[in-house]
C-alpha cells in the first residue's frame, strides 16, 4: 500500500471512530474524557507566562508548564508535580544517574520576544505561545513542527497532551512493532508484554518516540504506562495519554528521521559498539540440548562436519547459576574456548541465580515475592501467569556489590563467561494497587514506571559490568525492555513460529526498533517453535536464512528443526550464506561503528535512505543494510519471484554484475529459493565495500550455481 493510500484509509478510519464517539458507541470515561476538549470547549487557555532567558513557565487550563530548549534539536514541554516543582529527572536523565554517568546541562539560551510570545533557539527553531492555539514548534526553515494545544488531567487521574499532525505524514517508531511500520492512525499502548510476535500493536518492547516522515518528531521522555493516540480516534490528531504523575514531552524540529534518532540518542545513551564477534553466528538451544555437555559437543560436531559456522554458544537449558553443576559447567568452558568459540549464559532479567533475602526487592507488605501483575500475558500459549517471582533490588549498592562483583565476577574468573543471554525482561511489575503488589526500593523511588526502568538498567549494568571484566568484549542480547534498550547493545524480537507470517513480523519488528532508536537487533533465525500451519519447514528456513544473512548476526534457538537436520539442499543454502555472512563482517563491523556514533540503525527502513519518496516512506519489505546493500526479502510460501523497488540513485544487481537506474520497480524479479534479490548501491561511501564484495565473490558464484 502506498504511503498515500495508508493516508486514505486513516482518514476514513478516523471518520469512523469519530462518529462512534459522538454517538457513543465506546463505553466508559476513557474515550470520552480524551475528546472533550476536542469539541467546542476551545483550546489550550496560556496564561501566567513569566519568560527568562532560558524557560517560558506558564499555566495551560491549570496545569502548570515549562518550555526550554535542550541538546542541539529536542524542546521540551514538562508539567509540574503535584506540588508544583518540575521533575529534572526524566526517563533519559534518570538512566544516565543510575549508571553513574555524567547528567549536562544541555538547557540552551533562548531568544525572547515577550511582546509576540515567541522563543528562539540557538538552532534557528522557534516556539510560539499563543491563547487558545497552544504552543507551536517550528522548524528552523520556518515549516511547522508540531503544535501542543491540549494539556489536561482526565477523570481517570491520567495526564494528557495532543495537538494536531498532518494527515498524510508517515509515523515511524513507537519500538518494535509486528503490524505496521507506519504507526499513523494506531493507537499504540506503551506497557512491554510477552506477545509472541502478535500484530496487534503490542510487543516485548515499547518506546514512547515517534519519528515522521516530514523529519520531525515527539519523544515522551517517561517510563510509566502510556498511550500514544497517532490519529486513531481523532484524525489530524494525536494524544499522549501518561498514567504518571508528570509530562516530559520532547518534540524535535529537525529536518530528517536521522536527526531525530540523534537527538533521542543523546538523551537516552548511544548504542554501546558490540564486540567483534557478535557479528557472526551464536547457537542457542532450548532444553535438553544444551542442558549437558555432551549436548554442545555434538552440536559442535555437527556443525564442523556440515562445514557451518559458528562464533558462540548460548547454555539456554543448562542451569549454569547451579554450584553443583560447575564441574560439568567447567568441561563445557574448556571445550568452547579450546576450540576458540564463545560462551554465553541463559538468565532471567533482574533473578539472581543465588538468592540471599536482604538484596532481594520487598513489597510494602514485608514479603519478597513479587505478584507478575499483567505483565506475563503470553499469546503464544494464551494464558495469564499467576506466578511468583523475586527481583534483585539493583538500587543497592551491597546487592550489586554481591551479585556482579561475587557471581558474574567469579563465573569470568573461573569459566571465562563471554556473555549472558537474559530473557523474560518484560516481566517487571510496577504495581502500587495493593501491599503484596507495591515494591520498596532501597534508594525510596516511585514505583511507576518501573515496569520499563527495571529491565534497560538490570541489563545495562550487567552488559557494562561483562566489558569491564572481559579480555575480548562480552555481549548481552536481551528479550524486552522500553527507553534506552539501545544501551545493552543487542535485543532479539521474542518467540515466534517457523512460518511465513512470523518472517513478516520478525522484519518489521527489526525496522521498526531501528527506527526508535536501536540500531542493533537480532531474532530467532526462521523462528523459535514449531509452524502450526502447513508452511513447509525447509523453505521457512531457507528463506529465513536468506535476509538473516543480511542483518547484525545470525542466532539459531527454539524447539525446532537444527540447520544440520535438514536435506542436503537446504543445508547448503544454509552453509552458502552462513559463510557469506561471515564474509561480511568487516562491512558490519563498519556500520555498527557509525551506528554507535550516530543512531543510524544496521538494517534501515528504505526511508531513512529516502524520507521524500513516497514509495520508500511505505514499504516495509526491503531495506539497506547499511549504506550500500539493499535487500528485498522472499516472505510468501511458494514465492519465486517478487517486484523491487529501487529508489533514486545507481544500482548494481549483486548477481549478475547489471546495472539498474533507481527510481523504477523491478517487476517479478526472478528468486529461486536460495537466491535472495540484493542490489549494490553505487554511491555508497562504504570504505569496506570493495574487500567484502571480493571476499562475498565465492558465495555469490554459489548462489548463481544453484539457482
């Protein structure tokens, strides 16, 4: 669908919506307490302005604000607590403090013009207060930002603020996200939960940025609960709806998608750069492979005796935190390292193997065991966990004095641990409903937002303890998370199925994470379980194997068939372009370097290379791995062909050698199984190109042999 036609349907969507809620067709307070301001009550009433050189404060229709200018692109539009003071400390600050970080003043001087009620930015972008039109952010170029009429505490106790977007403008981020990668008419529920890549909106991770396709875009700089209203229910609208206490509202007038990653960047942490060997493959195996050593020695064989590669091996089965399983855990250290590969450990986010009752987190009512609240909805298996669970309290010093510097330290010094695999992270509670649901910190701080601050600091820390301990660079991949999960520095995108749809889900899931922010992200290679339909395994995997080849890494795991279990043609497009991945690594070392610096995702979405083009702002199906490969993936059962687009430039087919205009499609362009379409583009400023072409040459003739 083309983005203009996307735009169509939202509209008559929106109309929809609208005329169901005139005549009340939603039930309860929720709906109709956002749009009351909407219809005849006017607008945002500005009154007690007091400007200074670096702030506005006002009180919009009684809630008190602040507006300045931070960082070199984000104005910023906070509420004040209940007792009138503003919180310096949003989800970015927050973080930064908490991993002992130095927190700037990056407040700017502001132009004042009080008698128009106009600020001016070191950057040339304005803000304008105006009664009854809120406050309007705009462009240095003078173009319209985004404008900020409505700010009110509803019924239900939650904060929000809307404003007005344009209609046909493309919205790109809101984490990883299944369904679309325009979020344009969504309503998008900012809350993590185990959904097993579904495509209803929800997912294992959620972030509260949202990037245009006009260059502009909006951060919610909290970690408590949210709903981003994208044109849903009003069209031309959209409404932050914040179950906390505070707004912390960042909106970036800048001029590409890119600037607005840079600028989130900057507030929330840049991507730490991921050791050498994260770019290869890791294999991670559910019980009982790898529950023995026995198990990793026969993968190992298996995997040389195929002519596969591999760089690690991640013990998911094996219970490594167990002392009495040392010894074993000893053998399987030896015999990895011994044949100069890597190991990683399987963990649960924020669950000390051990367990010593003081540094565990306690609830108001005395106990330490904490209720998973409505965070363990699982859509693969369709149940709600009523289960336990105990949380090391990370905002102590003694507890992560005992657990980093004591368990992981000795597990290095003695095993030579490379890194951790750490799943379940969308499993936090923040709960304040009752004694046995509300968890005490050590250091006293609230309780929301905990849900999404628990698991990017968990994670971070242990990532940064790893690489401060580590001779060769640890990794941490990581299942969930909210603001910051760039820090760890690598996510995968949860459990799906070995069918079609789940090679759809897990592709937008990896766009749509880089365009919010994480440049990194992996997933289980052609799917964790088993397909329930009658997509056939072997042409799954190949296809799957096709575009992972194509991405950061390449990481097999789940209750499904291995790579050597297949028939001799499916494992030799296995073996081709495993290889030819590895070919690759100096190109993606490259880009994960220039990701690190400037947010720019590995895999991008077609419009970070072209935000202008309409074509490239809607599809979701091709992508650049960085600035010179792009990549159009095979997703449909029995497919053997599909159309390209290429955008405006010069490209070369990485086949054939034939050289493409851009700016036109390429209709059924020819896609045996084990040939992937991939077109060189001519004007990439790659300084690695040349070398990993030469090195990717055998490969490539491989895939002209069988296809």
């Amino acid at each position: 669908m083309s983005a203009a036609l996307s735009r169509i349907f939202a509209f008559f969507l929106a109309i929809l919506n609208t005329f169901t809620l005139i005549f009340g067709g939603f039930s309860g307070n929720r709906g109709i307490e956002r749009f009351k301001p909407f219809w005849g009550g006017g607008r945002m009433k500005i009154t007690d302005v007091v400007y200074t050189d670096t702030a506005a404060d006002f009180t919009a229709d009684g809630v008190k604000c602040r507006l300045q200018f931070e960082s070199p692109h984000g104005w910023r539009l906070r509420t004040a607590k209940a007792d009138g003071t503003f919180d310096d400390f949003g989800a970015g600050q927050t973080l930064a403090r908490d991993l002992r970080e130095e927190i700037p003043d990056t407040v700017q001087p502001l132009t004042v013009d009080a008698a128009n009620n106009v600020l001016t930015a070191p950057d040339g972008s304005r803000a304008e207060l105006k009664k009854g039109k809120g406050v309007t952010i705009y462009k240095p170029s003078g173009e319209k930002a985004y404008n900020v009429d409505v700010i009110f505490r509803g019924e239900s106790g939650n904060l929000h603020v809307a404003g007005d977007l344009d209609r046909f403008e493309c919205l790109y981020g809101t984490g990883e996200k299944y369904n679309f990668l325009d979020q344009h008419g969504q309503r998008v529920e900012i809350f993590s939960m185990d959904v097993w890549s579904v495509e209803d909106g929800r997912s294992y991770i959620q972030i509260p940025i949202v990037a245009s396709s006009r260059g502009c875009g909006m951060f919610m700089n909290r970690f408590e609960h949210q709903f981003l209203d994208l044109g849903h229910y009003a069209m031309g609208r959209f409404d932050f709806e914040i179950t906390g206490e505070t707004c912390d509202l960042y909106i970036f007038p800048t001029e590409q998608i890119s600037d607005v990653l840079y600028g989130y960047s900057l507030l929330t942490g840049f991507a730490a750069e991921p050791a050498g060997w994260m770019y290869g493959t890791q294999i991670c195996r559910y019980a009982p492979e790898f529950s023995t050593a026995q198990g990793v020695y026969d993968m190992s064989a298996n995997m040389e005796a195929n002519g596969f590669p591999w760089d690690a091996v991640i013990l998911e089965g094996f219970d490594a935190f167990n002392r009495g399983k040392w010894g074993e855990l000893q053998q399987i250290a030896d015999f990895v390292h011994g044949k100069g590969k890597k190991l990683m450990v399987y963990t649960q986010c924020g669950y000390p193997g051990g367990y010593y009752e003081p540094y565990m987190l306690h609830n108001a009512a005395g106990g330490t065991a904490i209720n998973r609240v409505n965070a363990t909805w699982n859509a693969g298996y369709g149940y709600l966990s009523k289960n336990t669970f105990t949380y090391l309290d990370i905002t102590n010093p003694d507890a992560l004095n005992w657990w980093y510097s004591g368990t992981w330290k000795e597990m290095m010094d003695r095993f030579g641990v490379d890194g951790a695999k750490i799943d379940f992270c969308e499993n936090v509670p923040d709960y304040k409903t009752s004694p046995e649901s509300t968890m005490v910190f050590h250091d006293g701080r609230d309780t929301f937002g905990a849900h999404h601050w628990y698991p990017v600091a968990y994670n971070s820390m242990l990532f940064n303890f790893l690489n401060e301990n580590a001779s060769d660079g640890a990794m941490v991949f990581a299942r969930g998370g909210g603001i910051g999960a760039q820090r760890y520095p690598l996510s995968w995108t949860g459990d799906q199925k070995r069918e079609f749809t789940f090679l759809k889900t897990q592709l937008r899931a990896c766009l749509s994470c880089g365009l919010s922010g994480m440049p990194f992200m992996s997933y289980d290679m052609a799917g964790y379980s088993k397909a329930t339909n009658n997509d056939p395994e072997a042409e799954v995997f190949s296809r799957g194997v096709e575009y992972t080849c194509f991405s950061a890494n390449i990481e097999t795991h789940g209750k499904v068939s291995r790579s050597y279990d297949f028939d001799s043609a499916t494992k030799n497009i296995y073996r081709i372009y495993a290889n030819m991945h590895d070919a690759m690594r100096p190109y993606l070392v490259e880009f994960g370097k220039i990701a690190c610096e400037t947010a720019l995702p590995l895999m991008r979405a077609l419009v970070l290379y072209d935000q202008k083009d309409e074509r490239c702002q809607s599809t979701w199906d091709e992508y650049m791995l960085g600035d010179a490969f792009l990549v159009a993936p095979v997703l449909n059962k029995g497919a053997r062909s599909r159309s390209v687009y290429l955008p405006h430039g010069s490209w070369t087919d990485l086949y054939t050698g034939e050289v493409y205009r851009g700016g036109q499609t390429l209709l059924a362009y020819q896609a045996p199984i084990g040939k992937i379409p991939v077109f060189i583009n001519n004007d990439s400023q790659s300084e690695t190109l040349t070398g990993t072409l030469a090195a990717m040459r055998p490969y490539i003739d491989q895939i002209n042999a069988i296809s």
